[in-house]
C-alpha cells in the first residue's frame, strides 16, 4: 500500500489537529514517545473526519447558497473565482446527452469525465477541495470540543470563531476552483 500526498494532508493533518483538540479536552498531556500511537490514531481520526466531511458537504452547499458546480454553470460567480463561459459550456454539454432538460449534476458528470484524465490539474484542485473540506469539518468539530470544555473564555471564541468562518470561506472558494477547472478544462478539449 502507498500514500499519496492528498491521503496524508486529508488524512494525518485533520486527525492531528483533532486529536490535539481532543487532548485539550479530556486535559491529557502530550507524551512525545507515543508518536507512534499518535500517528496512527489521528490517520484514523483524520479518516473519520473525511467521511464526516462528506456527510456534511450538503450542509456545506446550503450554507454557501448552492453547489458551486451548479452556481458556475447557472452564470453565479463568486468573490475570487469567476467564470465567464458557463452559458457556453452548458449548451455544449446539453449537446451530449438525451435528456430534454439535464440537471447540472448530469451536465458536470459528463464535464468530469473528460476533465478526470491522468497528469491533469483537475486532480490536484479536487484534492485541495477535498483537504479543504475536511480541514472545515475539523475545525468545527474541534472547535466544539473546545467551546465545551471553555465555554467561559472569551478567547476561545475570539481565536475558534474567526477561524471556522476563514476555513469555510477557503473551502468555499476552492469548490469554486475545483468546479471551475472542470468546466474550463472541458471547455478548452471541446474547443481543440
């Protein structure tokens, strides 16, 4: 078996973090010789998490005020990640299927599969996502863990709150930037 990089940023990175919040806690010190251990309860902490996070990306949706594929394809933009050629893109990918009226979901499964192919960027941006995604779904969980445990201290809210709102701008943001790669790069195969 061999890891990628994304399965260690999307797996260890989260688990760490959660598990240090986790510490926090329970008020368990840190003991620098069980790395070992540690290592391997947050990859499992860090895989529960991912799941977690992909349990909660409807959530996400709604709370972002849509699926940023669907949004790009309805000609909706965002601070930081606009796309120009979504009217384009979406009437030649109505020309690939039967369907009278496709749903965007149809319209960008059939972008992906010309976008998905070995060496693109499209993996690296899905990957950032993904990370993103799971780095959200940590803070909130560890940020519970830690509002719980000091309710009563306003620096917790001052330092967890601004955090969480950061994270799920950036996670946000790079679902736009994964959408927007895939509608570009099959925009792009259409137009060769």
């Amino acid at each position: 078996m061999n890891f990628k990089f994304y399965d260690i940023l999307s797996s260890l990175v989260p688990g760490f973090l959660l598990l240090l919040a986790i510490l926090e806690f329970f008020n368990l010190s840190f003991e620098k010789d069980q790395i070992v251990p540690y290592t391997a309860i947050a990859f499992l902490l860090g895989f529960l998490v991912n799941t977690i996070s992909s349990w909660l990306e409807d959530i996400y949706y709604f709370t972002w005020q849509g699926k940023p594929s669907d949004c790009l394809l309805n000609g909706k933009d965002i601070w930081k990640v606009k796309f120009y050629q979504s009217q384009k893109v979406k009437d030649l990918l109505k020309t690939e299927t039967i369907e009278p009226n496709p749903s965007n979901d149809e319209l960008f499964s059939i972008a992906m599969r010309y976008a998905n192919q070995k060496d693109s960027r499209v993996e690296d941006f899905n990957s950032s996502y993904a990370f993103s995604r799971s780095l959200l779904t940590c803070v909130l969980i560890g940020g519970i863990f830690l509002l719980i445990r000091n309710f009563n201290d306003w620096k917790f809210y001052l330092m967890i709150v601004p955090t969480m709102i950061i994270v799920w701008l950036r996670c946000k943001q790079r679902g736009y930037y994964y959408a927007r790669e895939v509608l570009s790069v099959y925009l792009k195969m259409k137009n060769q």
